[in-house]
C-alpha cells in the first residue's frame, strides 16, 4: 500500500494548526511545517504520500515545492492552496502536475474530498500501470500460475489472439479465471489504453440490464431521472467483457446481435442511433452448444461470439499446478512472513477435486493462515470438507474385492440418497461430506433419481 502520511506546509500557523488538526482527526497521520525549506528536507527523509502546500510563501513559492517534490517522487500527490487571486497559477500548477487545488476559504468536508479523491485516483492509477505492466507479456497470468500443458496451450492462444481485434469466448467453470484472461486478452492489445468494462449479464436484475448495456434516457421509465450512458458507450474504443453471457435472457440476446454486426444502437426510450468502437469478450460458464441444441440461446448469436473459443481447465485437470498456487498464496496472504504446509496437508489439497477451482483453493489458503499459530499449515488448518471431499470413497462399503473405486464410489453415493429419500442435503450429511461435493460427484458419475 502506498503512503498516505501528509506533509503540510504554511507560513501561516494557525491556519497550519486547525489543518493539522482536522486532518489527524480523520487518522492521517500529518507533518507540519510553516518553512518551506526546511518542509522539503523533511520531504527527502519521510515516507510521504501527499504535500499540501499553500502558493503564496515568502522565499520559496507552491510551484517550486511542486517541481521539487515531483522531481523526487512522481507519484505523490500535491494538492496547492490559492487565494482567488492565484487561482491561474492554480491551474497552471494542476497541469504540471499537481493532483489538485483548494481555494480560500475552504470548508473542513471540501479539504477531506479533495485529500481522499487525490489518493483514490492516484492509487487507481497505479494499480491500472501495474495490471498493463504485469498483463501485457507472459508474466501477466500471475494469478493463473501453472506449468500444466493444457494451461499453457491458453496461454500460446491468448499471445496469438490478443493484438486483434477477434471476438473472443471464454469457457470455463467457476472461480478458473474467466475475467483474468480477458483483461489479460485487453491489455495485450493495441486498445490497452482505452477502458476495459465489465458487465455481469447474471448479477444484472433483468428489468435493467438492457439499460446497463445501452443505457437510457430520461423518463424512459420510472426512476430514469436523466440521461444515461450503457456500459457499450463507456467502453467505446476498448473492451467490453460480457461475463455469464449465457443467463443472457432470450429477448435481449437478438439485439446484442444486432449490436456485435452493426456496432450501433439506441438507447432505452431513445431514438437517436449511436456508434461505437468496441472489442466483445464474452465468458460464460455453462455449454453454449448445448444451450443452441435446446433453442435456450440463439445459435447466430452463439457463432458471433465464438469466433475464436478459449477453454479454461478446472483445478482438477491440473493438480500439478496445485504447489505451485498454494506456494503463491502463502506469500499473498502471510504478508511477509514465511509459511510452509506439510507434507499430509499438501496431500489432502492436491487430493481434492475442488469444484470451486482457483478461487476456492485461494479461499481456504487464506483461511489456513489466519487460522494457523505458527510458519507451518498441518493438516489441522485444511477444512473438513477437503478432508472429507478428497475421498469420496473412504464412506463406501467394501461390498466386492472385484469392484473399481468409482463403483464403490457411486455404491456409497447411491445408498445414501435412497437413504436420504434422495434429499441432497441429508445425503451429504450422512456421507460427511459438503452438499457442492456430493452434487459434483453425482455429475461426475452421472448419478441421477429414478
């Protein structure tokens, strides 16, 4: 996290002091100088995120602490203090660099905004820097770490798709990395500057989402209290990432088509038609195909955005890339201290099938280190669900020497949902195992009810 200590500097004191004040109320912790000279080498010794300065300082002026402080450090925010009668140096300041400028008299509200806004943008910033840093080569998929073959193959794929402009469809279970490889898709191509909007079509209320896509205008409905702009318009000129396109409802879906084909459309209650620029990524975890074989999705619309198909592989496919994300997500959630898991406990996680892939196995690393006392995870700190879910099997009755595992498997499965009157729920409790995990291994095995 970068720094967010404040030095402040001011050659009128009690001014100074009620800034101060104010500031470290709101748990700032600030510096306060009223000499400018001596606030810059205070600036050279400290760690600190942001400066406030007033212009106007006999000796040494705004602007010169401004140069001086960007001149040490470009990314700490400079925030100027005018009177009406400087706002044009103000401004000009603004434009070479400063994040932002108040204007005497201010109000305690107005000093926090702008103070929180400067470091909000400023972190953003550094965040987008970073992503495009770490997305744009092969080191981008850091959270899709892995040396498996079938991981790799995406990899080779995504190089070769992401300087163009082709339509993309990412397939893939849940919490495998969909939204991680289309950002990695946008910042390997040449719209990487341009903005990257993600749009979830099953997080959306279905009233909304044609409003979220293409926005409205007002009294288009009620509520609709002014014009608005739709995801298609904020991204025009970079990427789209339309996550879950499959919960896409059947009537909206004709006129996304209409909208990938023309790349125009109107808004809601609107009859103005607008163009747009954008690259369409879409994800969607369930079979497209299938869904066009049961008239469920519109088979034009499925070709139009499976030009260039990418399948994700589960964690299942590719245990031996488990050490090496476990060894990831020690150092993310140890915060520097250095933790190890044993030998039974990397078993019972390599062992386990996780049905909630990356995601759940980051989820119940985190977990493991809260919950550990000491550097090493035993098996202790490994959830009784993977305990349980790694080995289906160990409930099973050992009915035939001949019989294969899965049989024994699906024998136990099967007992216990007649037992259960077929009630999920209860069936997984007698097989102490979570409700996810017996659903998942009844697909596997293709159990169903008579």
């Amino acid at each position: 996290m970068r720094s967010s200590r404040i030095l402040l500097i001011d050659d009128d004191e009690s001014l100074l002091k009620v800034l101060r004040h104010q500031l470290a109320k709101e748990g700032f912790t600030v510096t306060a100088c009223d000499d400018p000279s001596r606030a810059l080498r205070e600036f050279e010794l400290g760690d600190y995120g942001v400066v406030i300065s007033d212009i106007q300082m006999p000796g040494f002026s705004g602007m010169d602490v401004l140069r001086a402080v960007k001149e040490k450090s470009e990314d700490t925010v400079v925030i100027l203090i005018t009177a009406y009668g400087t706002i044009k140096d103000a401004v000009e300041a603004v434009k070479l660099g400063a994040s932002d400028y108040l204007t005497k008299p201010f109000e305690k509200e107005e000093l926090l905004l702008v103070v929180n806004r400067s470091l909000k943008n400023r972190d953003l910033e550094a965040e987008n820097v970073e992503l495009r840093s770490q997305l744009t080569e092969r080191s981008s998929f850091d959270s899709m770490i892995g040396r498996n073959a079938k991981l790799d193959a995406v990899f080779r794929l995504v190089s070769k798709v992401a300087p163009r402009d082709t339509t993309v469809l990412i397939l893939g279970e849940s919490g495998t990395g969909k939204e991680l490889l289309a950002r990695a898709i946008h910042y390997g191509s040449n719209r990487k500057d341009k903005p990257f909007v993600t749009v979830s079509c099953s997080a959306i209320p279905e009233t909304l989402v044609e409003s979220e896509l293409f926005g409205h205008v007002k009294g288009a409905f009620t509520g609709a209290i002014r014009d608005r702009r739709g995801k298609f318009e904020v991204a025009n000129g970079g990427t789209i990432f339309l996550d879950e396109i499959g919960d896409l409802k059947p009537e909206l879906q004709g006129k996304l088509l209409r909208v990938l084909q023309e790349m125009e459309f109107e808004r809601v209650g609107g009859t103005d038609t607008i163009k747009v620029d954008v690259r369409v990524i879409a994800a969607t975890h369930r079979d497209l195909a299938a869904a066009v074989s049961r008239t469920e999705f519109r088979e034009d619309l499925y070709y139009r955005l499976s030009v260039v198909p990418i399948t994700i592989p589960p964690l299942r496919d590719r245990k031996d890339d488990i050490p090496l994300l476990v060894d990831h997500f020690l150092r993310k959630f140890a915060e520097g201290a250095k933790m190890r898991l044993s030998r039974q406990a990397l078993d019972m996680l390599t062992e386990y099938d996780w049905p909630g892939n990356v995601r759940e196995l980051e989820n119940v690393i985190e977990r493991a280190v809260v919950l550990s006392d000491g550097d090493k995870i035993t098996e202790e700190e490994v959830p009784d669900f993977v305990k349980a879910g790694h080995d289906v099997s160990r409930s099973a009755p050992v009915t035939s020497g001949d019989a294969s595992l899965e049989d024994l498997e699906r024998e136990a499965i099967v007992g216990a949902l007649e037992k259960a009157g077929w009630n999920q729920t209860r069936a997984a409790a007698l097989l102490k195992v979570p409700r996810h995990v017996l659903i998942y291994r009844m697909k596997k095995l293709r159990i169903e009810k008579p």
